[in-house]
C-alpha cells in the first residue's frame, strides 16, 4: 500500500537583502517562508531512520541558504528553493513555497506581500 506523507516547514523567519530597490539591499528586512511538498511512500512498515523519509532539517539548510543570497525578485528565490530541494530528494512529487515579505517599501502600504511557487 501506498502512504502519501505531507512534510511542512512554516513561519521560518530570516532578516535578508532582498529587493528591486537599493534601500532593500542595503537596509534588508524580514521575510516569512512556508515550505510544503509531499511524496509517496510505497510500505506501510515503520520508518525507522531518516533516511526512510525527507530530513527536515536538510531542506531549512537549503532554504536558509538561498534566502541569505540577495536577489531582486523573490519568485527567483522561491525557484532557487524548490530546484535545490528536488536535487536532493527526488522523490518529491508536490513542493509549494511561499516567501512573505514583510512590511515592504511601498508608500502608504500597511500589510505584507507574498510569492508563491508551485
């Protein structure tokens, strides 16, 4: 039998350099990520090591570093993301990542903007 596991990683906080505008890259500021992919798991046995499964931890590595790479849209980030984490576990059929960008520099703007890709 097939078990589909579901693995998130949500409200991962970085202060980055992200950004169109110089003020961005030189002030940075904070940004959300939730990360969410899901595979198939072809046994219903116990998973008994981690490499049973998708380390977490490995995958907030992999976030943690491309979000510390400065970049001018996020949508590039978010791609960066979701092609290093398929490198290293293939067995991935779904990744969403979403990076909110909080209180962005847009006059008279209160609130946050996101990018998500799929």
């Amino acid at each position: 039998m097939k078990n589909e596991i579901n693995i998130s990683l949500e409200g991962l906080t970085f202060y980055c350099y992200h950004g169109l505008h110089k003020e961005e890259r030189l002030l940075g500021g904070e940004f959300e990520v939730d990360f969410k992919t899901k595979y198939l798991r072809n046994s219903d046995s116990e998973i008994v090591s981690i490499d049973e499964t998708v380390d977490y931890e490995k995958i907030y590595e992999i976030i943690k570093l491309q979000m510390m790479q400065p970049q001018d849209l996020l949508e590039n980030v978010a791609l960066s993301i979701i092609q290093d984490v398929r490198k290293q576990f293939p067995q991935l059929q779904e990744t969403s990542v979403c990076i909110c960008k909080k209180n962005p520099p847009i006059i008279n703007f209160t609130g946050k903007v996101s990018v998500t890709v799929n």
